[in-house]
C-alpha cells in the first residue's frame, strides 16, 4: 500500500498521500478529529477502565468501608458461578435467534415493497412503525394488552386456531420475549435490504430477462450476491445493539420465570441494584468485555469486507 | 392439439390478478406487523372497565380520561427526555461533523484505524461497566443531573454518527472541492459553504436515527437517575400500579411516549431509508 503510493504520488494531484504532506499539515488534518476522538476515549475508555479496577476490589453499596484489593477472588466467583454462565447462553440464543429470523423477515417484506402496487407507501409506514415505538412502551404493551392469558388479544385472535387462554410469558416466556425483539428489529432489517434491492443496477436485471433467466433464477444468482454486504451490515448492527437487550427482559418477564430470560444486561442489572455487589458485578463485566472482544474481532473483519466492497463499487 | 394463442384481455387479467395477490399479500403482513401499536392506541381510548374484558371489546364509546390521567404528573419527565434527546444529538453534530470530514475529505493519515475505533467502542456492552459508571457518576456530582444523560447518550450515538456522516461527505463531488479551494477558501468556509449544505439531507437522517435512540434509552436512565433527570420510558414503568385495573391508562401513557417519535419517523421515513443504507454503506 506505501509502497504503491509513495510511486503513485507525484503523479496525482488530487489526493496527496499523507506521506509527502508537511507536519503543519498533518496536524492540521488531525484537528477536526480530536474532539470527538477525545471525546469517545475518555466517556466510553474510562469506565471500562474503572470497571478493570473495581473487578479486582471487593466492594459492596450496603456495606461500610469501602472497597479493598480481594485480587482475583471476584473472577473465581465469576466463573463457578452458574447464574452467570446461564444469562451468557442465553444473550447468545436471544441475540442470534432474533438477528436471524428479523433478517428472513426484513429479506421477505423488502422483496414484497420493492414491487409496485396499490398502496406502498402507506404498507412501507406500518411496517417501520414498530421500530419507532419506544422499547420500553412496547415491552408494556406486549406484556399485557397483548399476551396477558385472560384478556389479551394474541390469546384472542388465536383461538380459531385452538389456542386457550395460553399464559405466553409463564410457559414461554423466552420466546416470547424474543418475539418483540423479532418485532422491533425486523423494520430495520427491511430497510437496509430494501435500499440494496434499489441500488441493483435495473440494466442487469433487464439483461437477465431478455437472456430467459426466470423470476427465482435471476434472485438467487443476482440479487442475493448484490445484497450480500446490506445483509451482513444488517446482522452487524442489529447484533450490536440486540445483544444489549434490556427493556423488554425487565419489562415483560423481570428476568423470570425463575431465571428463563435472565440475559446479561439483567443479570449485571441485578448484580448492582439487588445485589449491591460491585466488585462481583465489574468481574463479569471483564469477562463479557473479553468474550465481546473476541466476537467482535470477527465482526470487525465483516466490516472490512464491507470497506471494501464500498471502495470496489465506489 | 395447438396452443390456443393467450388473448389479450386473458393475459391482462392475469396480470391483473397478480398484482391485487401481490399488494394483498403485503397489506396483510403490514397489519398483522401494526397490530400491536393499533391495539396499543385502541385501548388508551377506552374506559378502563372496557379494557380488561373477555373477549376484547372493539366497540366502546372511547374516552380522553385516562390521556388525561396519564398527562398529570408527565411534565418534568417530558421535558429531561426532550432535553436529553436535543442535546445529545446537537453535541453528536458538532463533533461528529469535523470527525467525520477528518476521515474523508481531507483523510488523516491512518482514517481507517480511526473509523474501526469509532465502530469497536459500539461493540463494548456499556452494560458491563454499568456499576463502576455509577461510582464514577456518583463521585463526579452527575448522578441524577441531566448532563450525565446527555454525555453518555453523545457518547452512545456518536459512532454510528461519524460513520454515516463520512459516507455522506464521500458522495460529495471532488471538482466541487477543488473549486472552492482554487477561489482560497479555507477549511471552514469549505465545510460551511459547501459541504454542509449538500449533505444536509444526510445530516437530517443522521439527526433523526440519533433522537430515536436517545428518546427510547431506558438502560442508563433507570440505572443512573432517579428524579432530577429521569426520562419518559422512567415514566412508563412507574404509570403501572402494582394492584387494580391499569390496561387504559398504561397504553394511554405508552402512546403519549411514543407517538413524536413515531410521526418524525413517519414523516422523515425517506430520508431514514438512506439514512440507515447509504450512510451505512456507502
């Protein structure tokens, strides 16, 4: 890459390479930058760090004395402790099954509005609405209006169908739960597909027409290549901001029944509102910081592919 | 046997026929998908007594009793959701816009690195360091103080901001560029007077994906504030009574949460759409 540019230079003129750039210069590139560089290091760094320092400190709210050094006893804690292995397993199920059937969802209803009819507008608003409500307010709303076994409208519009009175958060409380975030994500999921079946070049898919390709040939061998990097974006941030799923744990099953939908966000919520234990609760925040680290190491390489495709096509 | 050429009005019907199966099929899957914000907005109009009823009642004489209820008492929680949401998203241009031109137009060095810093700190769980975030906030006097929402909410946009923002700047023609720079403009006049102004749609759909996540954050509001900053969903959780018949007048205050979000978004639906795609992608 040096090496290419520091030949290629001269000859451009647009576009100068850093490298044959002055110091003044390079600070003066650099200046915009600081502020929000500075900004993010110090607001999202320094917890993180702090959390590294309280994980090896005993330190509970209800107790006096402050915090002291206990040295790795919080990670042994940690790791024997079956509460937490069981919230990690199940932040993954949610978070996968979620992402997953949101993406064949949004894949599906972007197909349906990219075509003309009657009407698309007005279906395009209903279906992005549901990523507009509030997370907490539809937690509510799906908790009772809609699952509750007596009077809700899920057991109602069901019954036809042979369902009776099924108490949804109590008998299946994890999937019901995963349902809303199905609910909330998909929209988003349906967007980003849905730019990408608009940003395909109409000449190919012409082309593919006139050479006899039929409707499914043409998706499977055009289309789906074509939508592969919005498709990985989509599972990237919905991802991203799924895993810290939260309200609809606290507000629809406070983590139960028992522990059933007890994810990480709830269990190191519980950790320090409950529990008071800060020492405790820093040592699994380490931890799920490392385990992140590692995912997101890969997650990182999808966005490199993502890079690339944007300077390939740009 | 010889193929009996297709008449025109049986191919036309066909057609037709496809179409209406088409845009059913997606009326269909659109209000079963809006089922539960139209229930949501059905039941706050309704007499509680009519609320809780089985089988569910469709047909009531609807009553403005329970917005009102849930009205009194919202104010203080409105107004920090509104200055939290504002603020944040003013503080995530001003820094996002300069961050993101550093890493485009005028690129530093080692842009690339710079971008992947802003997306990793969205791959840390800020959850996992919710309780050392309290100590800090406690010893920093930001515990239940508005700043503290605004802070963390700038930090928890910003990333998102910066990238879609740069992708905005890249769509922005060189020549352009270089012809502000040959009449001398400077740094600032180029991003003032030219960029800006061309990727103003961008930064509209930046904006609006910043307050959507901002209004709805419920995670740090319930952890770090109590009631000098607590926000509206703060609001929602604390409108459902332990005992009674509450159905109404929780959606009642659902619904009130909800819907400026709801009609923005409705209403900047286009520039959401390339918001979250192009500014993600390209």
């Amino acid at each position: 890459m040096a090496a290419v540019d520091s030949v290629a230079a001269p000859a451009r003129t647009v576009e100068v390479r850093p490298r044959a750039v002055s110091r003044r210069e390079r600070w003066g590139r650099r200046l915009p930058l600081l502020p929000a560089l500075i900004y993010t290091i110090v607001v999202t760094q320094i917890p993180f760090v702090v959390t590294l320092w309280y994980s090896f400190q005993s330190y509970f709210w209800d107790q006096p004395g402050g915090a002291h050094f206990t040295g790795l006893s919080n990670y042994k804690t940690v790791f024997t402790n079956a509460a937490f292995r069981g919230a990690l397993v199940r932040s993954v199920v949610m978070t996968a099954a979620a992402v997953i059937v949101a993406m064949l969802l949004g894949l599906a209803f972007a197909v349906l509005l990219d075509r003309k009819f009657f009407g698309r507008g007005v279906v395009r608003t209903l279906i992005i609405t549901p990523f507009l409500v509030m997370p907490a307010a539809a937690a509510l709303v799906w908790a009772s209006p809609m699952l509750d076994p007596n009077f809700g409208l899920l057991n109602y519009l069901l019954e036809p169908f042979g369902v009776h009175h099924v108490a949804w958060l109590s008998t299946h409380a994890l999937g019901s739960v995963i349902v809303v975030m199905i609910w909330q994500w998909t929209p988003f999921m349906t967007l980003i597909v849905l730019a990408g079946l608009q940003s395909q070049p109409p000449d190919i898919l012409e082309a593919a027409k006139v050479d006899g390709a039929g409707a499914l040939a043409t998706f499977r061998e055009l289309t789906i290549p074509h939508l592969r990097p919005y498709i990985e974006l989509g599972i990237l941030l919905g991802s991203i901001y799924l895993v810290n799923t939260f309200d609809a744990v606290r507000l629809m099953t406070n983590g139960g029944p028992g522990t059933a939908t007890t994810n990480l966000p709830f269990f190191l919520y519980q950790e320090v509102n409950n529990a008071f234990d800060v020492g405790g609760a820093a040592a699994a925040g380490v931890v799920t910081v490392f385990l992140t680290i590692i995912v997101a190491t890969f997650a990182l390489r999808l966005f490199a592919r993502v890079f690339q495709f944007e300077e390939a096509s740009g | 046997m010889t193929a009996l050429p297709v008449r025109p009005g049986a191919r036309m019907l066909r057609q037709w026929s496809g179409k209406i199966g088409w845009a059913v099929l997606a009326w269909v899957v659109a209000v079963a998908f809006f089922i539960p914000v139209l229930w949501m907005v059905i039941t706050a109009f309704k007499p509680e007594s009519a609320a809780e009823t089985w089988p569910p009642k469709f047909i009531f004489s609807p009553t403005l009793a329970e917005f009102r209820l849930a009205v009194t008492g919202m104010g203080p929680f409105l107004l920090h959701s509104v200055v939290a949401t504002v603020g944040s998203t003013i503080l995530v241009l001003l820094l996002g816009v300069p961050a993101a031109y550093a890493l485009s137009v005028y690129p530093v060095r080692r842009w690339r690195d710079g971008l992947f810093f802003f997306i990793s700190t969205k791959m840390l769980p800020i959850v996992a360091a919710i309780g050392p975030l309290y100590v800090i906030a406690l010893h920093t006097r930001l515990l239940d103080s508005i700043w503290l929402l605004i802070i963390l909410y700038t930090a928890m946009n910003l990333p998102l901001a910066v990238w879609m923002i740069r992708s905005f700047m890249l769509e922005v023609p060189q020549e352009l560029l270089e012809a502000a720079r040959l009449d001398g403009a400077g740094r600032f006049r180029e991003i003032g007077a030219v960029i800006l102004p061309l990727i103003s749609p961008g930064l509209v759909s930046t904006a609006l994906i910043c307050v959507i996540f901002a209004w709805n954050e419920l995670f740090l509001a319930i952890n770090l504030t109590v009631t000098n900053a607590a926000t509206l969903p703060m609001f929602l959780i604390s409108s459902v009574p332990q005992e009674g018949l509450f159905i109404a007048h929780l959606c009642a205050a659902a619904t009130i949460a909800s819907v400026p979000v709801i009609i923005v978004g409705w209403i900047a639906q286009r520039s959401l759409v390339r918001g979250l795609s192009m500014g993600a992608i390209k």
